[in-house]
C-alpha cells in the first residue's frame, strides 16, 4: 500500500470507487435534463459540505475565548 493510501481504510476506498463508476454508468444512460439536476444536486453536496463545522472548532471555542478575551491580547494585536 502506498503513501497515498496510508491510514486509509481500504474497503472505504475500493466502495468510493465502485460507487463512482456505477453513477458515471448510470449517468451515461440519463437525458440531458436529467443531467442538469444531477450537477445541481452535485454542487449543493459541495456548498453544503463546506458550510459545515467539524465538532472540534466548535467544541475548541469556549476555551480558546477565555485566552482571546484578555486585555493582554488585545494590547498584542492592536497595532496590527
């Protein structure tokens, strides 16, 4: 197993590349409309997962504001 591939559960990536394949067959099979909806469908999935927050920044929050709420650094970034 490669570098690229290290750490990777080998199933995960055999079912996302059996899962690719079968939507590009099934793709070649639709109407163009059809295929319109798809990459609209596509590009949501996108948006959206960029849009979310993993749990650890929002779990991380509360505790870093007690160190960016103090009056130490406010004085250390205010020249910037």
């Amino acid at each position: 197993v490669g570098d690229a591939v290290r750490g990777l559960d080998i199933d995960i990536l055999f079912r996302n590349h059996c899962a690719r394949e079968l939507i590009a067959r099934e793709m070649e099979e639709l109407p163009d409309p059809a295929l319109e909806e798809i990459l609209d469908f596509v590009r949501f999935l996108r948006v959206k997962s960029a849009r979310e927050v993993p749990d650890t920044a929002v779990a991380s929050e509360p505790v870093l504001a007690k160190e960016w709420l103090r009056p130490e650094e406010d004085r250390a970034w205010q020249d910037l």
